[in-house]
C-alpha cells in the first residue's frame, strides 16, 4: 500500500485494497502545459519527513530524479 510505479506514462499509486490507481496521467499534464512530460522515480530528502521515494509527471529531458527538489530550504 502506498507503492509507486509508472506504467507507461501514467504515475500509479497502489490503494489499501492492492489495487493500482491512477495518480497522476502523464500525456495529460502534457496536454495542459503544452509540453512533453514522461513518468519517472522521484527521491525527496527532506530533513522533517525523511526520504521519500515515488514516481511523478517531469518535463521530458529536464529535471533529473535526484535534483533534490524538497531538501531543507528548498522547493516543495
């Protein structure tokens, strides 16, 4: 429960039943921003909750998995 993926270009999320649900669709945020995002690992370190790791929308080719987005005093 709580598990991650990324099927295709579609972030999964796994319910408390052990079923997959659609956390975020990729080619979606594609179309709203009007640019190319794919699905991929994202690890956040973050001095008050820990690590965390998971699977979220990025702009294709931009932002790599362990930029460290959310490190004390960053972006959230």
């Amino acid at each position: 429960m709580g598990e991650t993926r990324c099927e295709g270009e579609v972030a999964q999320i796994c319910d408390p039943g052990g079923r997959w649900q659609t956390l975020l669709d990729c080619n979606r945020v594609s179309e709203l921003n009007r640019a190319l995002f794919a699905c991929g690992p994202i690890l956040i370190e973050d001095g008050e909750v820990g690590r965390l790791e998971g699977h979220a929308c990025f702009p294709a080719g931009g932002i790599r998995p362990d930029a460290g987005l959310g490190q004390d005093g960053g972006a959230r």
